[in-house]
C-alpha cells in the first residue's frame, strides 16, 4: 500500500484517537500536577495533589474497595462464566433461548439494570427477593448494611457481564477439536482432569481476554454505585471513579485533585492487567 492511500485512510481515524485519547490524557498529565479552580487557569502546585491523595484514608478505602471489588468480580466472573459455557456446549435442546435470555441482561443499558436489580432487594418497592428471604427466616439490609451492599454491587455486576464471557467461553468450547479429548479419554482422564489439561489451557488466551476487560470495567464502575448505593462514601461503597465524582464535580470541584485520581487508577489498572499483558506477549512471541 502507498504511504499516500495509507494515511488517507487511517488519517482520519488516527486524528480522532488523538482528539479524543491523547489531548484528554495529556490535560489531566498536567492538571495532576496544578490546583485547577473551575473556570480559572490552573497554578502549579508540584506534588501536593499526590500527598494529599496518599495520605487521605477515604481515598485509601476507595481504592482498597475498587481493587478489590475488581478482583472478587473478575474471578467470578471467569467460574461461572466457564461452568455456564459448559452447560450451554452440553445442551441439546433450547440453547437459541437460553442465549437469548442471558444476553437480555447484557444489552440492558447498566443504569436502567442497576435500577431495576435494586427494586428487587429494596423494600420500599416491594422487594421480591426480600420477601422470599423472609419466608425462610433470613432477614438482611441490603442497601444500609456495607457487606450486604458490596455483596448486592457484585451481584450485579455479574448478573450484567458473565453473559459477555459466557459468549467468550462458548465460542471457544466450539472451536476446539476433537482429537485432544478424544486422546484423554482413551488414556483415562476423568472429566476434571480433561478439563484442567487439555481444555483450560486451550482456553488460556480466551481467558486472559476476558480477565483483561473484566478488570477495566470493574476498575471504573460507577453507574451501578451510584444507583444502588447513592451513600457510597458513608456505606463503605465508594469507588475510585465515584470518588472522582464527588471531588471534581459534585463536592468541592477540585479538578487538579480529580485529574490526579485519574492517573493513580491508570497505574492500579497497569498493575492489575501487567500479568495478562505479559503473557499475551510472550504468546504472541511464541515464548513458554
């Protein structure tokens, strides 16, 4: 291809990304490092921002509950995300439903969902799902209780994203030949033993996939909390971006504070994706 027809056709798209990707990030780079009063141009402040951030512990609790929420989710979102694949890969009949009930949940727009999942727990609006709790004797405060919430917040987000990696999964399941097991069958594998040795590891790459974007989304959730869980701060629910939220635009609009944030979450999300990203590397290297 000419370098004249190469940059006409990705000319306009490379301009985009660096419209939309590059100028933000470098504007937040620089308001990181200033205290940016709305409205006003920023004033170098060096690294107060940071200092302040570090030693805050509401940032602190933010961060631990967003790294962790992350973790917890991701993880489980992987299991059941598998276990479902398998069942929908083993189904005869009513698979053409069963996909088209799952992936209901995930075009659902997150806002609408989250509003509709809390009805479920929330008393004031019935609370179905309480009602029936209580039939057997178990009574929990879903949305003023810190576990119970975080509990709820995982649910959620799982009841919203697994149809995503149960997709992922099931493509997989149907791509893989027959020979392999066939091979381990006829050596004596059980059923765990196929799975752990011949079809996870070629899963591997389908799993680091959905690992990837399950830590993103997880990272910079914010629609779910403030949904069901408006009094995050209070509630022990609060997450980076909905701290972000409260710091730059709803509280005291401290946007250099804001932009800050911003990078510290960029740096936790390199950390948390760094493995994926290396193996992803080293296989496309051909590396073991």
């Amino acid at each position: 291809m000419r370098t004249r027809t190469f940059v006409a056709l990705s000319g306009p798209a490379i301009a985009l990304m660096v419209a939309l990707l590059v100028v933000p990030l470098v504007a937040t780079v620089r308001w990181s490092f200033q205290n940016v009063p709305v409205g006003q141009p920023g004033v170098f402040n060096g690294l107060d921002n940071y200092r302040e951030l570090l030693s805050s512990p509401r940032f602190g609790e933010a961060a631990l509950f967003t790294v962790g929420f992350a973790v917890v989710v991701t993880v489980l979102k992987v299991v059941l995300g598998y276990l479902v694949a398998l069942v929908l890969d083993r189904a005869r009949y009513g698979r053409a439903i069963f996909l088209g009930v799952l992936l209901a949940t995930y075009v659902v727009p997150t806002v609408v969902g989250a509003l509709d999942f809390s009805w479920l727990f929330n008393d004031v609006f019935g609370g179905p799902v309480n009602r029936l709790l209580e039939l057997a004797g178990i009574r929990i405060d879903w949305l003023v209780s810190e576990w119970p919430a975080r509990a709820l917040l995982t649910m959620h987000m799982l009841w919203h994203e697994i149809p995503f990696a149960v997709l992922i999964f099931y493509a997989g399941l149907q791509g893989l030949p027959d020979e392999p097991l066939e091979a381990a069958s006829l050596d004596g594998a059980s059923w765990w033993q196929k799975q752990r040795y011949v079809v996870i590891p070629a899963l591997g790459r389908l799993v680091s996939f959905v690992c990837v974007i399950s830590i993103m989304d997880s990272l910079k959730v914010f629609d779910s909390i403030r949904i069901i869980t408006p009094a995050a701060s209070q509630l022990g629910t609060e997450s980076l971006m909905t701290y972000v939220f409260q710091i730059a635009l709803n509280d005291s609009y401290r946007l250099g504070i804001g932009s800050a944030v911003n990078l510290l979450t960029i740096v936790v999300t390199l950390v948390l994706l760094l493995p994926f990203l290396r193996s992803t590397w080293r296989d496309a290297r051909g590396l073991s």
